[in-house]
C-alpha cells in the first residue's frame, strides 16, 4: 500500500515545467508550448504564440482569474487554463 501512495505522490508532485500559474505578479517568461491543443490554438488565435513574452498583471482576491499582458493585449484567464501554458523564464525588464 506504501508503495502504491509512493509511486503516486511522485508523478503528481514532481513536474519540471514551470507554467504562467507558477509566475509572480509582474514576472515575465516567454512562452515555450501548450499543454493542450485545443486550447493552445484558441491562445494563438488571440496572439499567445510560443517565443512571445507574457507578464502576470493581476490576480482576481479570490485567486481567479488572472490578468496577463501578451504584447499589448491584456489577457484574462482561468488558472487552469494559465496551467496549460509552458514558459521559461525571462531576466529582461521590459
């Protein structure tokens, strides 16, 4: 049974991607991939290309949605939506 919740715990908590979720308010990172096609194409449509940078603006007090600035578009999301876009971070002050 150990081994089981072992094996389990591992795959949820250890992930190497950092997505706009993990971001701080005023952090930018430059988007890299999607987690989700469908909602990947959506984003694109709206100017969320991989190689853009994104910024979190603002965060909703209830901690949903999300404010994000995409070139000059400001961009409310759903956090779990945010989840579904890779990033790497960015060291550039825009």
């Amino acid at each position: 049974m150990l081994s089981i919740f072992a094996h389990y715990s591992e795959s949820f908590l250890i992930s190497s991607e950092l997505t706009v979720n993990d971001l701080a308010i005023g952090q930018h990172a430059t988007v890299t991939h999607f987690n989700d096609a469908e909602l990947g194409h959506h984003l694109m449509e709206m100017g969320v290309i991989p190689g853009e940078t994104i910024t979190l603006e603002r965060i909703a007090p209830m901690g949903d949605p999300i404010a994000v600035r995409v070139s000059d578009l400001l961009l409310m999301m759903r956090r779990q939506e945010a989840s579904m876009i890779c990033v790497e971070e960015c060291n550039v002050d825009l």
